[in-house]
DNA sequence: GCACACTCTAAGCGCCCGCTCAGGCTCCGG
DNA sequence: CCGGAGCCTGAGCGGGCGCTTAGAGTGTGC
C-alpha cells in the first residue's frame, strides 16, 4: 500500500490526484463527479451535469461506470485509500508518540484542507452508497480509526500522553480532522498548512502532552 | 428570546421540541420531515415520504408549506434559535469563565447527541436552502460562534485560558461539537451526558486551563 | 339551517431523472 | 484496403419528481 507519488510532501497537496484512473476520459469525468458531488450533494448531482462538465454526452458516461452509483464508489475507494496511507505513513515514522501524533494531524488535517472537495465527498456522502460499497468502507474507516488509537496508546503507555478516556478521545480528534473538510475554504483566513500547524497543537493539548 | 421550556436541563432533552408549530398536522409533517431529512438528506427526500410518514397524502402537505424548501426552512430556523439559545444561557451564567465554557460545551454537545436528527438536519443541509433563507441563517450562525468567541476571550483576559490563536480555537470547538451530530448513535458507546462531560474536558484542555 | 372557512384526498400535469440503444466516427492489425 | 474494437453521440424510454386542481367532509357563527 502507501503509494509512492508523495514524495514531496510539504504542503497537503498530490502532484498527479487522480492519476490511477485511466483512461483519460473516465479521469475527466470523475474529476467532474467529485467537483459536481463536493458542490451539490451526490443525489442533488444529475449525470447529464457530469457529463457537461466533462465535455461529453450523457451517454459516454455509461461506457465508462455503470451506474453513477459506480462513480461515488471509485472516489470514496480511492480518497479513503489516500486518507488511510497518509495517516499510515506518520504512525508508522519515526520520533516519539507525540511528535508522530502531531505530524499524523497535521498531514490529515492539510489533506482535508488542500482537497476539501474530494473529501466532503469521500467524508459526507457515505449514506448514498451501496450496501456492499459501504461495508467495504466502513472497513477502510475502522483502519484509518486503528492509526490513531495506536498512536495514542503509545503515547500513554510511554507516559507522554494523560488521557482519560483513548476511545473518546481518538473519536474527537478524528471527528475534529474530518469535519475541516466541511467548512475550510480556500479563500478563507487559513491556508492549509495553518490549519494542520494549528489543529496539531490543539490536539497535542487534547491528549495532554507534556510540552 | 431563550424558551422558557427547558427547566428540566439534565440531559439535553426537551419536553416539546416542537410545541411552537401548529396546527397538530403541520407539527406531524415538520417532525416526518426532520426525521426523512435526517436519514436521506434533503434532496434524496420526496415530499410523498415526508406525507406518507405523517400519515397524510402528498397534497396535504401544501396547505401547511408552500414548498417542500419551507420546511427545510423552518426546521433550520427553530433549529438554530434553540442552538443560539443554548449557548447563550451558558455564556450569560454564572461562574468563572471555565465554568461557563464547560456548560456551554457540554450542553451544546448534548444537544447535539440527543436530538441529533435535528441537528444534522440543521448542521448538514444549509446549502440545500434558497438564498435569503440560507443568508438569514448564516446570521444566525455568527451569533452562535460570537458566544463562544466571548467565552474564550473573557477567559483569556482573565488569565484563565492559554490559547494563540482566539479564532482558531473557536472554529476548532465549534467544529468539534456540530459534528456530534454526524457520527452520533443512539445505540452506540456513551450517552448525550457523557460526551458533553467528555467533550467539555477536552475543551478546557484545549483552551489550556488551568485545572 | 345554511353559508363559509378549514382541512384533507384522488387524480394528474409537466418536467427531468437515470439509463439504453442504434449507429457513426477513428484508429490499428493484417 | 478492409474489418473489428473502442469510444462517443442523438434520440428517447419508463418512471418518479414537485406541485396543482377540483371537489368532498367537517365544524363554527349567526
């Protein structure tokens, strides 16, 4: 797992986002579902709007997805991969609970922020998805959930971290870091890297690290 | 403004959530209508659910509304004036600012957990209202965050709270608390009262009080 | 006892939805 | 030069949508 296309780093942002959907003609459309899903809500989204957005007739999106249904499943799959592999990635590098903690936040929360239209979509339109679909993410969810539970227990058990209550307190800072990706704007007063820098700290002060 | 239904407290709960809507039917179509809006979104509900679930034919409803918006409208609008008067009774108590902020919190949470079919209706479907609707009820909003925003000041200026960033941590709190309403679930791990105890916790760790 | 207002239903209008299908390009191996 | 695969369009299907209308039942004031 862990793709190798984020090399550099530094502020949230992928170089090629969706480069694993070929052909190019299912990347255009897909890239018009996420902006028309993240705007819109998937149900309020019509496929004659895709489409449109994509340049193309109603009708060529069907050669490319079955359904639209199909298209909601590929995005959720793809950025709940994303989102799993960045938090991966920080839990599993190097430095103390609290330093890994920190840059996990902060690398999700800059995700969140620097590609908030994929992930209103990935993060708020679960309901619409199929059943199965949804059982396979709901999987992905409690993998990404697992990186910051660990992290946190590490960092109880080290004595770097005083927390109460470690499911509650993952479930905050997950709910926190998700819930950028509702109101962040890009013409708003921060800019990605702020939000993360801002939203570490606030964590760190969350899970009672020792400064 | 600040209903005088509320005397009860304790558990967020109110005695008539929507005593204010009459006639009887009116009240059995906003309260089907919370209810679709809640579990599908606003745009996936059809106005023959929404009568079917009050028992009334789809006609019915448009004596009471003029459009199935209204009712979006009206539900986002008692919703929010509750909110605002939540967090305004907290602010405007007794007590150190500490104090003040940990009722805020956790009131505004349990809210959020008890009647989180409402909230999400009044949290997550503001982009589905018209535009004076959604303009008015963006001035709503600002009131909500300006007591929060009060809050952590006074306790700032009263060398209680540590915070960097005053706006930061008011944006951070108040995304922490709507989102309850998102993953909360009723047959889930803990009740309206205990995450308003839990998330008033972090809350204060959060604004680094002094404990 | 009757006119009127209020509340509701059965039926259905016009529209747009997700999706299909027959056919026409373009490119490529032989 | 031909045949077939891959990609795309124009036209349109069945159906469900938000909402309207005509009219029936019920309660109230006078």
């Amino acid at each position: 797992m862990s793709t190798a296309e984020e090399t550099t780093a530094g502020s949230g942002g992928e170089r090629q986002p969706w480069a694993e959907v070929t052909p190019e003609a299912a990347r255009r459309l897909l890239v018009a579902a996420v902006d028309a899903f993240a705007e819109r809500g998937y149900h309020a989204t019509t496929t004659r709007d895709i489409a449109g957005r994509a340049g193309m007739s109603p009708a060529a999106l069907y050669i490319h997805y079955k359904t639209k249904e199909e298209l909601l499943a590929r995005i959720s799959r793809i950025g709940h991969e994303k989102a799993l592999a960045i938090l991966r990635d920080a839990a599993d590098g190097e430095g103390t609970a609290a330093e890994r903690l920190a840059e996990a936040v902060s690398s999700f929360v800059r995700w969140h922020a620097a590609q908030h239209t994929t992930a209103r979509v990935v993060q708020y339109e679960l309901e619409a998805l199929g059943e199965d679909t949804r059982a396979e993410i709901v999987g992905l969810r409690k993998q990404v959930d697992a990186q910051v539970r660990r992290l946190i227990q590490e960092g109880v058990e080290a004595g770097e971290f005083e927390v109460p209550d470690a499911q509650g307190a993952t479930l905050a800072i997950m709910s926190l870091c998700i819930d950028v990706a509702r109101w962040f704007r890009v013409d708003g007063r921060w800019t990605p890297d702020e939000v993360g820098a801002l939203y570490a700290d606030l964590v760190l002060s969350m899970v009672g690290a020792k400064r």
